[in-house]
C-alpha cells in the first residue's frame, strides 16, 4: 500500500503527520507531493517519506503521487487528518473484497478512526450518473479527508 499526502505550506501540520504515519503504518510507502511550497514543508518531510514535486492543485498533486507509486492500493491522507492506527487493519478487509474499488473518510465521521465506506465500480458509476442527471460533469468530495482506490482502477 501506498501513502500519498499532497501539502502545500504544511510545516506546522508536517512533522507530526508523517512522523504518525510513519509509527502507525511503517510497512507502506509514504509519498509526499508538494504543489509548491514556500515554508519549510520539503526539507521537513524529506526526513520521513520520497517528497516529489507538482503542479499546484490537490487533483494535479494526487495525480502526479498515483503516478509515481506502484503499491496495489493508493491510500490519499490530508496532512492535517489523524489516522487510527487500526485503520490500515480496516481498509485492508475492506479491499480484499475484489469488488471494491475504493472508500473514504468522509465528513461528520470520526477523524481518527477509519469509516468504511467502500466503494465498489457499481455504485461509483451510479453516483456519476446521478450528477449528470442533476446537470454536474463531476463530483468533488471537497472535505473527504483520507481516499483510497486499487491501483488497477485508475486511469
């Protein structure tokens, strides 16, 4: 699995976040994705995790770590979210089912614990449909804290 955190001028946030990650998750890959940053954010994450660099934007920086890992599942964590240590327990059972794709922490759920909310190609298509019903070309989960999709699935 790997760990992708895109930041931009996170140094307050950083050190405690990778160096959490790091304690909690220590057999995943942690990537960092700067967009750019003008604070201390690079050469405090260089000492915990592979720091790659991006265009400015989330999407952009998401896209350039997905890009750059090649663990089976890509794990996407806000700098400033709190991770449960038994997280990775949870998102590993939820992917062994082979249907699903992907899940999420979403808002109004726990910071520091992992919902399971997975994800499965079926209910991803018809959520797609459903905005385009509505008139909207994509959705954007704007607040989602911590994402995750199999490797396979991206395009």
């Amino acid at each position: 699995m790997s760990i992708i955190v895109p930041v931009l001028n996170e140094e307050r946030a950083i050190r405690t976040a990778l160096g959490r990650l790091c304690l909690d998750f220590p057999d995943c890959k942690l990537v960092v994705v700067d967009g750019g940053s003008t604070d201390a954010t690079v050469e405090i994450a260089s000492l915990h995790a592979t720091v790659i660099h991006s265009e400015r934007g989330r999407a952009k920086q998401m896209n350039a770590g997905a890009r750059h890992c090649s663990g089976e599942v890509l794990w996407f964590v806000h700098a400033d979210t709190e991770i449960d240590p038994a997280a990775l327990a949870q998102i590993r059972a939820a992917m062994s089912v082979p249907e699903v794709v992907g899940g999420g922490n979403w808002p109004g759920t726990c910071r520091r614990a992992w919902t399971a909310r997975p994800l499965t190609a079926r209910r991803v298509a018809a959520h797609v449909d459903d905005c385009r019903r509505c008139g909207l070309e994509a959705a954007v989960y704007r607040e989602i804290k911590s994402a995750l999709a199999r490797q396979e699935t991206r395009t």
